[in-house]
C-alpha cells in the first residue's frame, strides 16, 4: 500500500517539473524571439527595407523634382565614386 502511494506521488511530481521546464524553455525562446525582432526592426533603414540602391533613389528624387539637374548630377558623381 505505502509503494503505490509513494510511486503515485512521484509521478504527478515529475509530472509538474516537466511542465514547469516546458514553461520555463518557452519564456526563454519567447524573450530571444522578441529580442530578435526587435533587433531586426531597429537595424533596418528604409534602403534595407525596399532593397533599392542609392542610385534608384536619387533618380526618383530627381524625377519627382526634389533636386536639380546639378544636384542630380553632383550627387550622381558622389555616389559613383565611392
């Protein structure tokens, strides 16, 4: 009588400790998710976002009439030197 009991108890404690490191396993991962998201959103600049290249931008710039043709073409310059 005393071994079933004994045994009994044993199991249903192993059994929260289990839950309790399921638990324990999932607040970790979810504290490196958000930190990998929040990571992620902070590092990317809208280049990175839209994956166009400087050039690609100064041409819209120029297109939609925010810079001159001299700025255009200076800033053209700049960029293609580097």
């Amino acid at each position: 009588m005393w071994g079933n009991g004994m045994m009994y108890g044993y199991q249903g404690g192993m059994g929260w400790m289990v839950l309790g490191l399921v638990f324990w396993v999932a607040v970790i991962a979810g504290i490196v998710l958000l930190v990998i998201w929040i990571v992620g959103k902070s590092g990317k600049g809208k280049q990175a976002q839209t994956g166009e290249t400087a050039l690609e931008i100064l041409d819209k710039r120029y297109a939609r009439g925010e810079i001159t043709k001299e700025q255009y073409e200076e800033m053209k310059r700049d960029i293609l030197a580097k």
